[in-house]
C-alpha cells in the first residue's frame, strides 16, 4: 500500500453498551454513597497511594462507571485502605467502604454477579 506518511489512529470510542455495568450496579446497591461523588478531586489529591505509585481513585471511579473492569484489580490492589480520602471527601462518600465491596464485587464477578 502507498505511504501517505500518516497512520490512522486507533478508534478511542466508548461503547457503553458494550461494557459491562453489574459491578457498578451490584457496589452501587451496598454502597448507595457513590451515587454523589461530584468528582471533585479532593480524594486524589490526599491519597496516600497516590503519593508513591500512579494510583488514582478517581481513574478506579470512571473505570468503574464505565463497566470497565479489566484493569481494575490491578489499580485497586494499590490502595492502602488508610481511609484519608474519606476524611477530606466533602460530600461524605464511603470510599473505604467502597474499596472493600469493589474487591468483593470482583471476586463474585467471576462466579455468581
Ligand atoms: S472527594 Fe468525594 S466528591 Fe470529590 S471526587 Fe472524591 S469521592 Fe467524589
Ligand atoms: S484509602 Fe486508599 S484511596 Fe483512600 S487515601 Fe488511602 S490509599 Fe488512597
């Protein structure tokens, strides 16, 4: 083929549909506090994982709104459960909690979710 100099990049597209959402629906249901995150950051920036590796709760948090669950283990095992990020959160949400119902979330997604 021709060489134009250029590559097509790769499609970036999201396709909700295609994603799968019953871990979000299942922590959603034991963790309802989720629901009024208002994504402001503050949980990042305190974090104490953060600190030391690239871990991100709010990246943890778009991966698992958008049903996105493959890279999740691997980021979530980086959190420290310290709690700081629940300290500081200003509207309240129950992230420490959260984190231990994603990893239980994902241990039953394999058999029963
Ligand atoms: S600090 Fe609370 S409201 Fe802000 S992004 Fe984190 S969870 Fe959401
Ligand atoms: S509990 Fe986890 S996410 Fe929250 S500040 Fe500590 S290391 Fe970060």
């Amino acid at each position: 083929m021709k060489s134009f100099g250029y590559t097509i990049t790769k499609d970036r597209q999201i396709d909700y549909d295609a994603n799968d959402r019953r871990l979000i629906e299942y922590v959603e249901g034991i963790e309802p506090s989720i629901r009024i995150c208002m994504e402001c950051g503050s949980c990042s920036a305190t974090c104490t994982a953060g600190h030391f590796t690239d871990f991100s709760i709010r990246r943890l948090h778009t991966l698992l709104q958008r049903g996105e669950t493959l890279h999740l283990r691997k980021e979530i095992e980086k959190c420290m459960l310290c709690g700081k990020c629940q300290l500081v959160c200003p509207r309240g949400v129950n992230l420490r909690n959260l984190i231990l119902i994603i990893h239980q979330a994902l241990d039953k997604l394999h058999h029963d979710l």
